[in-house]
C-alpha cells in the first residue's frame, strides 16, 4: 500500500482543481490502496444509501443500489457510526446480497462512515479480492479520506438527515437532576469539537511547528494553573495538585501525541490531526468499562480540546447555533459566562449537583440546565440533536433527562409542549405590568433573585418590583477573585442605578461550602455546607467583610441601602456584623439615604432566638433552600435525597406560620428567598402563611404571579390551617393543597 502522504497529496491536487466528482475519488483511493473496489455511498432522505460512485463494482449500480440504514455491511456503518474490517464480508450475517452491483468474488471489506457534525452524510468501502483483514495503517487511510470525503459528497447531495432526523446513530436517554428548570431543543455543543477549517497542508514540518508550538503554550497554561490559580497550589490541596499534575503528564504522552505526529507526517493539517486523534480517542473511550482509564481517555479528549483551541490561535470564539446545548464535564465559572456570550441555551454538566456554583450562575443568567446525565459526552458527537428536558420537577427531584437524537415522534412531542408554554407564556406576558394581587385583593409584592448586573434587565421583562436578593458572590465566582472596593462598588452602583429607584437587597458574601472562595484554600472539612462558610468567613476575616460593606455604602451614595447577611445562627452573629456596617458608614460620606440592615433566616436555631431577633434585625428574609438542608439534616447538593424532604411539609410549614406570626406582631417585614417561592404552589402557600414578600429568579415570577391572582387567600387560609391540624404525621402536605388548587382554577 502507497503511503497516505501519498495518497493526501493526490487527493489535494484533484481537490484544487475544484468540486472533484466522486468517480475520480473512487478510482484515486483504489489505485492508492490497492483495492480492486472503492465504493462511495450518499445518504439520501429517508434513511437510505445509494451508491454514489465505484471503482470495481458495475457501473450501472451506480444511483441505483440502495440500502436502507442498519442493512447490509454499509447500512450497519451508517447506523453505528464505526468502521467495519472484515475478512469475509459475505460470510457476515449482516451482508445483504445486491446482484446488479457484481461483487460476488471481492471476499473482505473495509467500509468506514463519512460524518459531518455528528450525522452520518456517506460511508466509504474499499473491497479486495483476497480474504484479509486490513492493516490499522489502511483503517486510518480511508477514515482520513472519509474525513475528506464530507464537501464532496455534500456537494453531491448526500443530505445528512438533517430536519428528518435520518443519518443519525440511536437515540439515548440519560437522566440528571434539574439544575436550572426549562426545556431546550437543539444541537449538542462540545467544547472544542469544532471541526476544523484546514484539513490538509503542504508542509509536514510546518505543520509539526505548529504542534510543539500550540503544545508548549498549552503547557504553560497548566503550569499556570497549577501554581497560580489553583486555590491551595502547593502546601495545602495536594489531591487538586495531583490532579492537575496528572492531567499535564497527560499532556505529553508520548503514545497520543505520536499519532498526531504520524497524521500530519501523513499530509493532515495540525488541527486536522488532532482532531482526527481526539475522534479515534472518542470511540475507543465508548468501550472502556474501567472507571480510571476512562477518566484518563477523558482527560485526553479535554486535552485534544485545549490544543485545537490554542491551535485555533487567538481566531474569535466561534457563535454556537441556534438552540445549542453545551455538554461538559466539569465548567468553571468563567467559562460558563464566555459560553452564554456566545448563545448557549440549554447546559448539561456531568459533574454539578443543584447547589454547586455552576448551577447557581446557570440558574443566575436564566440558562436551562441538567447536572449529572453521566456518558453523554463519550456518546454524543458535536452536531447532534438532543431534547434537554428540565422541567420543573416538583420538588426538584432527578427528573430532568436529555434524550439524545430523539426519534421524530418524541421531538415532535417536545415541539408541541414547547410551543403551548410559549403560548402560555404569552398569556403570562399580559400580567406583566399589574399589580401582584390574590383574587381576594391582598398585596403580594414579587422580587427577584440576581447575582449579576447583567440580570437587571429582567426588571423590566418581568415587571418584579425590585431584587429581593442580590448575591454578591456571583459576580465574584465569575471573576475568580475578590475584587478590592472600587470594583465591588462600581458592580454594586450598576445595580442601583439600573433597578432606578426600585428596592435592591444586598446580601454579603455567601462563599465557602462549595462556592470556593478565590484565592484560598479550601479548609479540610467533612461537612462543607456546615463548615467555615459564608458569614463565619466574614466574621473571621473582618477586613474581608469590611471592605465589601465598604463598597456598598460607596456605591449607595445618598440612595437609600439595604444589607443582609447570610447563614446567620446566632443574634450575637448579627450584631456583630451589623456593628461592622455601622462602624464604616461612620467612615463614608456621602452617606446612603436610609440604611436597612437584615439577616437571612437559614438556620433553624435562629427560631428559638426570635424575639431577640426581631428587636435587632430590621427585616428578615427566610432561605428555604438551607433552611430545609438544615431542618432535616439533609444536603440540598445530594442528588440521592433530591425530592425527599418537602417544604411543604408539615414541620416546615409550622415553622414558618410560627414565624410570619412572631415577625408580624414584631412588625418586622418578613420575606422568602428561596428557590421555593418561585413555584406556584409553594408560593400560594407562602402567601397563604402571611408571607408578604416573595424573592425568586425571573423564571418565577409571572407564574407566580398568576397562581395568586387564582386564589382567594381567606378561603385557602381555612384549609391550609385544617390540613396542617389533621395531617400532622404526614412527610408533606403537597398533595391536598394541590387538589384544592386545581379545583379552585389556580394554574399551578
Ligand atoms: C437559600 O439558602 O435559600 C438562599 C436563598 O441562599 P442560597 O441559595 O444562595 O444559599
Ligand atoms: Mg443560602
């Protein structure tokens, strides 16, 4: 066999004469792999291969040989998306025998697919008489020119399925847990598997440059990150080190890195070459059942991905199509950020649990998300189509799933659901600029959740009255950093000025748990949630504290401030940090207007210190999401008691009729911040325990809205004070209060 360099180069020149026909392809690979048949197959609609050109086989098939998808060796390779090698084709029990082509004597069979963004446009087969498997070297001669392969036979008309959904491989489904709700309907977006633009080069050694060179910078990156990023770089987080050392031992290889070499020796470009590598690494991570090497394939295809990207040089980041779903394995929160700049809608993260920061930016910027959905990277290819299903489930158990190249009929479904909830979305849209009022006429006021100035936009989209927390941390999770004062309080000023007047709730720092704070290491903890996190860090390091309230009085500036404080437990807690904001609103003038300066209500031991509580605090807001962590014992980031425990629960619901009751007499605003408040039902409830202000992201809140506006409060009242005497032994009271909810019309 002629060497692929050989065989590349041929293949260029007739490529540069124009759109070569693929008759003269045909002929060119068989004479340059000494096969005595090279056929090409089209993918044609409905799921059909027909032979397109051959060399060796009777011209007249040609146009009129057929198979359908999963018939015969071709259809199987178009199905399954591998090569096949095979030393006695028509012995397989797969061959399907079609007499008008005349290839009764050709024994063995190579026949590799030609895929273009994850579908399968052809499949390339060479024959030979002689009953032989073909060499690795012959495989990866025809996967590169199948590679080669994907402009001509488009322009031939070879349609990939496209709108139909044909040409695809199997449908899947892989279940998560709902990270941020919504449902999206698009191609999958890998993170550098782009296919690139130069597929072939004239200069071997060029080319070679450019990979030590693109490999060099690749490496001091991961030097970089090692020693200056990594929080806990050198004494105190030896496993991150480890791992990151591992992932760098990765990067050079020498196995991986040498077939990168021997395709571009073969006449690939450099990015052509690492892309082809990564695809060989892709299939061969399919088969691997060992959980190390898996992780170790994982971390070469992540490899492969940073390389193209460096070899890609600098070019601007491309935008993603319309409807994309990005997978990832891991995704910081920078990365995220230059992901929904370029217009990501749907989020699959395989290591995220709900309340990791991922998901808490992906819930920020309004992002349909699933974590978990484990093997959806190793069997998705870029390009394909998949449903990603985060519906709301009803107490954010791990419902969510992504169905990948799903069959028509299911797509079809998801279209039409997604359709009737733009419609009723529209209907919503109509509540937009009235009051939030129960039908009985009692005043709910909504605000929002936001943890970046961008997000202050939905003020306006949803016509909120104001943010009822916004959560400083965000903006410092995507910056990697805790930014000195002046940056704190330009982001700060941005969000006054932009929510123009309307009330904005400043909580402090929530760090620590898992939203690492940058820069430190994390503090060996059994019990993150529990541990050394939010407040406890501020009150530690006051000066950390200091000069973010610092920032907020700066930014304030003669408007009027309001300051919480987050993971509160004790009264002592609060005055302490209160006691700080005041000392530096001593310091900064002009001062704000007013200053209100409220806890948050997370922890449950602050429900024996109420009356204390309530003299000093001068607004609380309940977090439901911790509060019910800490009620029951039960890690809101678990993905195994997701859905276990209810706010809905007796326990729950007497703890805070016990509270809106206490804050009431006190007459001390009273409101919930939790994610909670932005399901209808949950929020009907709220309402109907007194709760006067409910705080929730922008998806909530014309739901929310509407649900309220269904109910008649006194009469819900009765039956919420009846439900919570008679079913008191019960784990939740979600299902009675939602039949009388769907028998009194309350869309919830
Ligand atoms: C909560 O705990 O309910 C809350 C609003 O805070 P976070 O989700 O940011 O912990
Ligand atoms: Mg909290």
């Amino acid at each position: 066999m002629s060497t692929p360099r050989h065989l590349l180069a041929r293949l260029r020149s007739l490529m540069a004469r124009g759109a070569a026909p693929l008759s003269e392809i045909a002929r060119l690979v068989a004479s340059e792999l000494v096969a005595e048949v090279c056929s090409i197959y089209a993918m044609r609609p409905g799921d059909t291969l027909e032979l397109a050109a051959t060399e060796g086989l009777r011209p007249e098939s040609v146009g009129r040989t057929r198979l359908r998808v999963g018939e015969g060796i071709v259809g199987l390779v178009a199905a399954t998306s591998h090569p096949m090698n095979l030393a006695d084709a028509q012995g397989h029990p797969d061959f399907a025998y079609r007499p008008e082509t005349g290839e009764e004597p050709y024994a063995s069979m190579l026949a590799v697919p030609v895929r273009r963004a994850g579908r399968t446009l052809g499949v390339l087969a060479v024959q030979n008489r002689a009953p032989r498997l073909y060499e690795t070297d012959e495989v990866e001669a025809l996967e590169t020119v199948a590679m080669l392969l994907v402009e001509p036979l488009a322009a031939a008309g070879a349609s990939d399925g496209g709108e139909e959904g044909v040409g695809a491989t199997l449908p899947r489904r892989f279940t998560g847990s709902v990270l941020v709700p919504g449902l999206v309907l698009g191609p999958i977006v890998l993170p550098g598997a782009h296919a690139p633009r130069r597929l072939l080069a004239e200069d071997p050694e060029t080319e070679l440059a450019r990979l030590a060179h693109a490999l060099e910078s690749m490496r001091r990156g991961l030097d970089e990150l090692i020693t200056d990023r990594l929080p806990g770089s050198g004494k105190t987080s030896p496993e991150a080190r480890e791992v990151l050392e591992a992932y760098r031992l990765v990067a050079s290889d020498p196995g991986w890195l040498r077939r990168v070499g021997e395709a571009i020796r073969g006449g690939l470009s450099a990015e052509a070459a690492v892309h082809r590598v990564a695809g060989e690494l892709r299939d061969r991570m399919r088969r691997i059942v060992d959980p190390y090497l898996r992780e170790r394939m994982a971390d070469l295809e992540d490899m492969a991905g940073r390389l193209l990207a460096s070899l890609d040089g600098g070019s601007e980041p491309a935008a993603v199509p319309e409807g994309a779903i990005l997978l990832a394995r891991r995704l910081g929160p920078a990365e995220l950020l230059d992901w929904h700049g370029r217009g990501i809608a749907g989020l699959v993260v395989e290591e995220a649990s709900p309340a990791g920061h991922a998901a808490i930016l992906a819930r920020a910027i309004g992002i349909p998300a699933i974590g978990g959905a484990r093997g959806i990277i190793e069997a998705a290819e870029a390009g394909d189509e998949a449903i990603l299903d985060a519906e709301d489930a009803p107490r954010g158990g791990p419902a969510a799933q992504v169905i990948l190249r799903p069959e028509q009929e299911v797509r079809l479904s998801y279209q039409r659901a997604m359709h009737a909830r733009s419609e009723r979305r529209a209907g919503w849209a109509a509540l937009r600029g009235l009051p939030s009022v129960t039908r009985d006429g009692t005043r709910v006021r909504l605000m929002l959740n936001v943890g970046l100035a961008l997000e202050l936009a939905q003020l306006e989209a949803t016509g909120a009255e104001g943010i009822g927390l916004f959560r400083t941390e965000i903006a410092m999770l995507a910056r990697g950093a805790i930014t000195e004062v002046q940056e704190q309080a330009s982001v700060y000023g941005r969000v006054l000025d932009e929510a123009a007047g309307r009330p904005v709730v400043f909580r402090t720092l929530d760090l620590g748990g898992d939203k690492l704070l940058p820069g430190s290491p994390p503090p060996e903890e059994e019990n993150p949630a529990m541990g050394w996190r939010s407040l406890r860090i501020g009150l530690d390091r006051p000066a950390l504290l200091r000069r973010q309230l610092r920032a907020l009085l700066v930014a304030a500036a003669g408007r009027p401030l309001s300051v919480m404080f987050p993971m509160v437990a004790t009264v002592a807690e609060f005055c302490t940090a209160r006691a700080l904001l005041l000392v530096e609103a001593e310091r900064v003038h002009p001062a704000p207007e007013s200053l209100q300066i409220g806890t948050m209500l997370e922890v449950p031991a602050l429900m024996w210190q109420l009356p204390e509580l309530l003299r000093e605090a001068d607004f609380i807001s309940v977090g439901t999401n911790d509060l019910l962590q800490f009620l029951f014992a039960a890690d809101r980031g678990s993905p195994l008691l997701a859905g276990r425990y209810d706010v809905l629960s007796p326990a729950m619901l007497s703890l805070l009729a016990d509270l809106t009751a206490q804050a009431q007499a006190a007459g001390v605003p009273l409101s919930v911040c939790g994610e909670a408040a932005s399901r209808p039902l949950e929020a009907i409830t709220l309402a109907g325990l007194g709760v006067a202000t409910l705080s929730m992201p922008a998806s909530g809140i014309l739901p929310v809205k509407a649900a309220l506006a269904a109910v008649d409060l006194p009469a819900f009242r009765e039956l919420l004070t009846a439900l919570r005497r008679t079913g008191a032994a019960e784990p939740s009271l979600r299902e009675p209060i939602a039949a009388w909810a769907r028998e009194h019309d309350v869309p919830v």
